[in-house]
C-alpha cells in the first residue's frame, strides 16, 4: 500500500514563494508518474504539473513559468516550487501518484492572500 504525504503548505502574500514536497512510501515511486493537483473551495479539482519517471514535466497555461515539479528517486519525494503566486492559486494542492494505479495524499492548504 502507498502512502502519501504533503508538506510546506500555508499562508503566503502574492507575489510569494512556497515549496511542498510529497513523500512516498513503498518500493514503486521511482517508476512512477506524480502529479500536483489544486481544488479550491466551490470548484473542482484542477491539474497543476506533471514529471514522469524519465523526468518528462508538463503544466497546464496557469502555471506554466511560475511552478516547477520536481523528484527526488532517492528520497521517495516529488516537490512543487511556486512562485510569482496569485490569490487565485489559493487552493488545497494534492499530491498523486500513478503506477498501475492512482493513489492520492490528503492535501496540502495554500492560501495567497495579503
């Protein structure tokens, strides 16, 4: 069974900076993909970035130039750096991981707000 956990969440003014991580347990993280997803209250969940196992990233327009992913095979741990944040990125963000199947975190709170 995998098990996920966010981290690095929290309040942070526009124009700010923050970082989550999502660790992993069980022996299948390096194979697969992980992905960050953000659902804000009254809307759904919505795709925010993507790294495959080969290292192969992708965003959606939204994002794009302001959030990196990244992973980390040693450490079990996919991050997401966010800058240039809006209050519009006000969002609970969540963690998946897809091999064979998906598994989700329990979610991260970020709130850009001044």
């Amino acid at each position: 069974q995998v098990q996920l956990v966010e981290s690095g969440g929290g309040l942070v003014q526009p124009g700010g900076s923050l970082k989550l991580s999502c660790a992993a347990s069980g022996s299948i993280f390096g194979s697969a993909t992980m992905s960050w997803y953000r659902q804000a209250p009254g809307k759904q969940r919505e795709f925010v970035a993507q790294i495959t196992s080969n290292g192969y990233t992708n965003y959606p327009d939204s994002v794009k130039g302001r959030f990196t992913i990244s992973r980390d095979n040693a450490k079990n741990t996919v991050y997401l750096q966010m800058n240039s944040l809006k209050p519009e990125d006000t969002a609970v963000y969540y963690c998946r991981l897809a091999y064979i199947r998906t598994y989700w975190g329990q979610g991260t709170q970020v709130t850009v707000s001044s």
